[in-house]
C-alpha cells in the first residue's frame, strides 16, 4: 500500500477566495509540496505556520518545463510508494489543478498504474478571473493556448482567446511572432498580470508588435485577444477561404459561379498551372503569390461543387493529401532510412505500390508504362513515357546513342519532305525525331520542357530586342528585311553574352 496524494489549487492569486476545504486538507496533511513558492497565497500559508517543500529549484536545474513536470511527477510517485499506509501527502498548485498543470495530468496516469489513490481538490482558476476581469462570456466561443507551444494553425479570430503561461519576455516575443501571422501588427491585445490579486493587478491594452517590449512578465501573466469576426482578420484563415467560395457558388452568390461545372473550368485549371509556372521560370515571388491564390480557387471549386451533392469536401481532399504524404514518407514519419533524395524516392516509389496492393491492384500485373496521365503535353508524356521504360531496361546505352538516333531521325524527316510525302506522314517522321530528342534530355540530365520552355524565353527576349531596335529606326518587324532582323539578331545574342 501507499501514502493517500491529493492535489489542490491554491486559486488565482486572492488569498481570501482560498476554500475552508483546501486549508484543512493543508493543515493536515503529513507533508505539503508546492510546485512553486512564487504565489500570492503563499503568505497566507507562512501565516498559518505550514511547512513545505518546493519545486522551485527544478526550474533553474533542468532545460525544458516538459522535464520539470515529468521530474515532479517521479518524485511524488516515489514518495507516495515509500511513505507509511494513511500518510497525507498535498501538492499544491496554482490556479485550478486541471488548468495547465502537465504534471497533475502525469500524476493521473501514473498513480492509477501503481495503485496510489489520488484526490484532486479544485481552486479557483485564473480563467474564473480572467472572465471576469476582461469581462467576456466564454459561450461565445473561447479557447485556451499555452504560450509555450503555441502555434499559428490554432488560431481561430472568431473565437475569444486566452494565452497562458506568458513567464516572460521570451515566450512574450513568441506569442508576438505567432499572432502577427494572421493578425495585423497594430491589433489590440490585453495583456493582464496577477489578475484578482489586490495590489498586483495589472491590465494593458497594447498594439500587437508592442507585447514583447512590455514589463513586468511572470507566473500570473497572460495575454488576451478579443474575438474578431471581420473579415480583415480571418481573411487570412483557410476557413474563410472556404466559406467565400461556398458562399459564390450559393443560390445568393454569383451567377457565373454557379453555372461552372467540372468539364467548363478545365480548361482555366489547365491555364492557372502554366501562369504559375511562369512566375516560377521569372522568379517572380509578388506575382508567384496571387497565381498560386488563383490555382488554389480553382482547387477550392472543383471540392466545393463535390460538397455540393455530398461525395467529398475540400477537407476530406486535406486529408486524403495528409495521409499520402504520411504514408509515403517512412523514412520522416516511420522507421526507414533515407540517405539521399534517390533513396527517399525509393521509398516514395515502394509506398506507392504498396497502396495499390492494399486497393487490390497488382502493380507487378500492371504495364510498365501505366500511371502516365493521359492528358500531359505531349513532350512531357514522351519523358515520363522513356524513364519508366527506362526502368525495365529498355533503353539506349548512352547520349552519344542517342544522339545517333536523333540524326538518324532528321534524316528520315528531311527524305519524308524531299520526297513530298502527305503531311500526315511528314508530322509521324516529325514526332519520331523530337521523341528521340527527348531521349537526349534524359541522358543529360535535363528537362525537355524546361528545355524548351527557356529556348521560348530566349527567343522572346531576342525577337523583343529586334522589335525595339527597330522602332528606334522609326520602323517594325514587318517594314524589315531578314537580312536586317537577323543582324539584329545577332546583336541581342551578343547582348546575352554580355550580362
């Protein structure tokens, strides 16, 4: 058998709203723990001419708070078991002991797999307090964060929010960083120190950016921001995104929005995800950032007209997304090694067909080829079409083969337009040499795309350069000679070099 542990609250911070129960259960207990001395009742407990032991020490021995709870958790443990059947052991902390107390938390777990009985004797909060000082109802909607491990994805603007455990300017500082991800810098905050508490009370309204450069931070401190429902505030939220969007596509919303199906905004799916990829190849991070917004619209309505008749919303597209990202990373979230990116794409490869195998599907039964979108640009199908080729052994040795291949290709293109051949058989010949051009990508190491993509870029940037020179002469491309565009030509090539 073991010492009775019971834990009480100390309240607050106001010694007089300490309960009649609560003193009793100190005054009798055989010996009394105090997670910290730093307390308002502290006084009234010297007056009473208790002893006690504190934790307060832990604190300035161990690096991190999750340490000192779990160190004051053996230490109780260890002196329940040892002491005496029908010895009284106390701990007190403050506020209300299921109010950000990890360790009485600990001590739940921990005493029902021993076999110590546990009491818990409930004090005032400091949310009792703090309701009624900054004077809000809660059942208009609260939450409670601890300022130790805040992060911005918990935030909810429409919802009164409490930050607790506010010890310092450093925690301070990064409750501050936190916030201003989706509040603006000049929002009004309160900020309240040993609320309830005559004589140390101390309430003060601050703009946002200013909460780390107040005075005066310790064991009663929090920090208070006031629910806001506008939009300048939740205009940051995922929600509010979703709420927009379900509010276009609404019988009240907007008529082009409501008559979009899947197949009639295809095609702007299509053209948001090249204008992205365009302000990637510009680097071009301000415009990066509104295309990237009008891709995702188009993600939001394609979900939302799902919701619409009930098969799926754009959470359960979250999830499905999470789960796979999950699942597909063992070497981050599970028990694999990854120690370059080719191995992690090993792992990427291997959990993939793992997932077909658990829907039933046998990637071994599959072509080898399966698992290319029907519907990519076709000079990116042919890359994707050659690696997985590629992976089965069908391959060319080398570029320098395919490099053969290519000139082999232009050969039998140059015969097909020599010979007047239809045009039909002309573009086969024509599709037979980029194919092979693509092959050279790979072996080099290079997109074909992207290739592409940035020869396009060069020639714009040329031709443009033509198209000014030649406007400086009062003239234009089509008032020209080839002879004179193509001097201008080169004068832009030797520009290139240049910078």
């Amino acid at each position: 058998m073991s010492a009775n542990l019971t834990v009480v609250g100390l309240g607050s911070g106001n010694p007089d709203r300490l309960t009649l129960g609560i003193i009793k259960k100190l005054k009798s207990a055989t010996a009394v723990y105090l997670r910290t001395d730093k307390h308002p009742v502290v006084g009234l407990l010297a007056e009473m001419e208790l002893k006690w032991h504190t934790f307060d020490a832990l604190y300035e021995s161990l690096d991190s708070f999750p340490e000192v709870y779990a160190a004051i958790t053996n230490r109780l443990v260890d002196e329940a078991l040892k002491a005496p059947e029908g010895t009284e052991i106390v701990y007190a902390v403050p506020g209300h002991p299921m109010v950000a107390e990890s360790a009485v938390s600990q001590l739940r777990s921990r005493c029902a797999e021993v076999g110590i009985n546990l009491d818990i004797l409930g004090g005032e909060s400091f949310l009792d307090e703090a309701f009624v000082r900054l004077g809000f109802d809660p059942i208009e909607g609260f939450q409670l964060l601890d300022a130790s491990g805040i992060r911005s994805h918990q935030l909810q603007p429409e919802l009164h929010t409490l930050i607790g455990q506010v010890y310092d300017s450093f925690t301070a500082s990064e409750t501050k960083l936190c916030l201003m991800e989706l509040y603006p810098p000049e929002y009004e905050v309160v900020v309240g120190h040993a609320l309830g508490v005559e004589g140390e009370e101390k309430i003060e309204r601050v703009p946002l950016y200013e909460l780390d450069r107040l005075e005066g931070y310790g064991n009663l401190s929090l920090v208070y921001v006031p629910a806001n429902a506008s939009g300048d505030v939740r205009g940051r939220t995922f929600a509010r995104l979703h709420e927009i969007v379900g509010i276009l596509r609404s019988p009240e919303g907007c008529p082009w929005d409501r008559e979009q199906t899947h197949d009639s905004l295809r095609k702007n799916l299509i053209e948001e995800t090249y204008e992205v990829l365009e302000t990637i190849d510009e680097d071009d991070p301000d415009h990066m950032k509104e295309e990237l917004g009008d891709l995702l619209l188009q993600i939001m309505l394609h979900s939302q007209m799902e919701e619409e008749i009930g098969t799926f919303n754009v959470f359960d597209v979250i999830e499905t997304l999470n789960d796979k990202l999950i699942f597909r990373h063992p070497h981050v979230f599970g028990d694999k090694d990854a120690r370059d990116a080719e191995a992690a794409l090993q792992n990427w490869e291997g959990m993939k067909a793992e997932e077909k195998r658990r829907k039933g599907i046998q990637p071994e039964a599959e072509s080898a080829l399966s698992g290319v979108p029907r519907d990519l640009p076709a000079l990116m199908k042919a890359y994707k079409l050659q690696k997985k080729a590629s992976k089965v052994g069908f391959d060319w040795g080398n570029a320098a083969d395919c490099l053969v291949k290519v000139r082999e290709e232009v050969e039998e293109l140059s015969q097909a337009v020599e010979a007047g051949l239809p045009a039909e058989e002309q573009m086969l010949e024509l599709g037979d040499l980029l194919f092979a051009a693509t092959n050279v990508a790979r072996f080099i190491g290079a997109d074909p795309e992207e290739a592409l993509t940035r020869t396009n870029r060069k020639f714009v940037s040329r031709f443009q350069y033509i198209e000014r020179r030649l406007a400086e002469r009062g003239s234009r491309p089509g008032d020209s000679t080839l002879e004179q565009m193509e001097e201008l030509w080169q004068e832009a090539k030797a520009e290139e070099r240049k910078g």
